[in-house]
C-alpha cells in the first residue's frame, strides 16, 4: 500500500479538526466552510486502504484503522446534525469523534511502521 496518500490526507483532516475543536471548546461557533474543507480529506482518509485491503494482511491494524477513520466519519456527521439540539449529547459525540480519529490515525501510524518492518 502506497501510504503517502492516506498520511497527506489524514494530516489536512488532523490540523484544521485541532482549531475546530479547540474552538468548540472554547464555545465560538463554527462557520461551515472550514468544517466543508475538513469534509473533504476526512472523507478521503480511509478510502486507500479500503479499496486496497489486499495491500495488508487479515485483521491488521490497517483494516483496523480503516474501520476507525470510517466511525469517525459517521460521528461527525450525527455530531453535526445534533449540534443545537442537544449540547450534552453533542458534546460526548464530538469527544468519541476525537478519541476515535485519534485511534485511528495511530493504528495507522503502527501499521505503516510494522507494513515497512515486513517489506524492508
């Protein structure tokens, strides 16, 4: 698996997600285009390694992160939608959202390591 391409996106989704969440916290609101702009890598994330499982072996931490990235996704849609209606369910979804994008960039990151270890 060519991981130059998951890494870049996972990195344009991390960074401008660290202001969004910083800025949640500090309670200002969010304008909906650097949220669309994170959209964009965020979705892309997960996508390499899903299209190209064969790349990993079964049930590594690759196919793990993957799955992880892709929660991840979801939550931030349903902790989008729920924004306003239910500040303390919105605010536990955002949190799992972190923690599990979080998760899934370091089992990535132990994957790729572990994927060079076995080639190299």
């Amino acid at each position: 698996m060519t991981t130059a391409p998951v890494t870049i996106t996972l990195i344009a989704a991390a960074a401008p997600g660290r202001v969004l969440g910083s800025n949640y916290l500090r309670h200002i609101g969010d304008k909906p285009v650097p949220i669309g702009i994170r959209l964009l890598p965020g979705a892309g994330g997960p996508e390499q390694p899903a299209v190209r499982p064969r790349d990993q072996p079964s049930g590594s931490l690759g196919i793990q992160a993957t799955g992880l990235l892709a929660f991840t996704l979801a939550l931030g849609f349903v902790a989008s939608l729920l924004a306003g209606q239910s500040p303390r369910k919105e605010g536990y979804l955002v949190a799992v959202h972190a923690a599990a994008g979080l998760a899934g960039v370091l089992f990535f990151a132990v994957a790729v390591d572990g994927l060079a270890e076995r080639r190299g």
